[in-house]
C-alpha cells in the first residue's frame, strides 16, 4: 500500500498558550517519502483562548492542510478522537495530544513499519527505546504499567504502553471500529477492540515523553485510572 498522506488528529481543551507551539512542531516535521500531512483539530469546547488562538494560526499558516472543527460542549478526548477520525481523509492516522510532551519529529519512527509494509497498527512507547524521558511521577507509572499488563491479559498482546497517545493506524482499520468510549477510555478500548482483528500487525517502537506536571495541565487523574480498568473488563471480557 502506498502511503500519500498522514491525518494528524488533535483533541484539544484549554490549550490555548501553547496550541500554537505543537503546530510549529507538525509543520516543521517533514515525512519520510514527501508524505503529505492533513491537520485536523477538534477543540472539545475549550473556555479559554484556544479559539481564537488556532484561528489565528490558521490565517498566518495557509500553506498548511488544517482542518479546524469545534463541539459545541465539552464531550471529552474520546469524543473529539471520534469526531477527527469520521472526517479524516489519510491513508495513516495518528492520535497527537495539544500538549507539548510528545515529538511530532518522531512520526517517522512510528511510519517506518508502515512504509515497509509490515504493521497495520504502531503504538509510540515511553517505556522502551533509548529516547529522552521526563521524570515525573513514582505511582503514575506504577498505574500505567498495570493498566498495560491488565490490558495485555485480556488483548493477548505484549504491549509496554498501552496509555501512550502516539498511535498510528491504518485509516481503514480505525475507521472500521466502532468506538464508544468519550474521555480517557479511548485508550484500552481501541487496543482491545484493535486486538481482535483477524491477522492484524501490530508494532512498537520506542519514543520519547516531556511530560507535564498537573500545574503545567496535566488533566488526567486518578479517576481516570479506574474508569480505563472499567473500560479494560468491558471491552476484554465482555465483547
């Protein structure tokens, strides 16, 4: 399969002093075999400047594909990941948060098995490769890497990071699940459902994470933890 050009989708909430600063990453990324990017941005009705600020963007940015859509209330990131999907118009897809803590220069790496023609699905790791990582939280990563392993059991994968946002995927194969999770469940229900395709290539790759702290506006909690545990019995036991 020829890859011709890449959807990047963006949940975004309250990201408006530093939506500007991913975008100037996205577009300073140039993509293995002239691949082409589309940008779509959905901001999950943000109250602050985030409007405004992508507006902006966009009139001082024309030679870039954005597309730019907005919900008239706040639905969650699951809710906004569907939206982005349903219009998207790639052969690839990947999952890119507004926040600053993952590399868009790492798209290449996710790509590479894609272009070889020997995954159908990438996940971007925090925990394996020799990349940089912030250090952060001691009981965050003890809850990521049970959520991977409860994941792992009910998937059959061996997966290091299943709560990673790089996730690159086939635009057929993404569209073709149907997906109900609205917030942070996005994560262990695509891998569960995406585990069930017959002959499905999934890889790995390692990359790196800046990660943020709650006062730099980290969103997700320890409530989320539960629901994704939730989410990991749903759609793993009970298909």
């Amino acid at each position: 399969m020829e890859i011709k050009k890449l959807s990047v989708i963006i949940p975004c909430f309250n990201e408006g002093p530093t939506i500007h600063k991913i975008l100037d990453k996205i577009k300073a990324v140039s993509l293995l075999n002239n691949i082409e990017k589309e940008i779509i941005i959905v901001n999950d009705c943000s109250t602050d400047t985030t409007t405004e600020s992508i507006k902006n963007y966009i009139s001082t940015n024309s030679s870039l594909n954005i597309v730019f859509l907005e919900h008239d209330k706040n639905k969650g990131k699951g809710a906004a990941l569907h939206t982005g999907i349903t219009i998207s118009t790639g052969d690839i897809i990947v999952i890119q948060d507004a926040d600053l803590e993952y590399d868009p220069q790492e798209y290449n790496i996710l790509l590479k098995p894609m272009i070889d023609d020997v995954a159908d699905v990438v996940y971007g790791s925090r925990f394996m490769g020799g990349n940089p990582h912030r250090i952060l939280f001691f009981w965050h990563s003890i809850g990521n890497k049970f959520l991977t392993f409860l994941s792992n059991m009910f998937s059959n994968l061996n997966l290091t990071d299943m709560e990673t946002c790089y996730k690159m995927f086939r635009s057929e194969i993404l569209k073709s699940i149907k997906l109900k999770e609205k917030r942070f469940g996005f994560e262990p229900e695509v891998t569960q459902k995406v585990a069930r395709i017959p002959k499905i290539r999934i890889y790995e790759v390692g990359i790196s994470y800046y990660g943020r702290t709650f006062e730099e506006g980290k969103k997700i909690n320890w409530k989320d933890g539960f629901h994704a545990i939730y989410c990991i019995l749903r759609y793993g036991i009970f298909r």
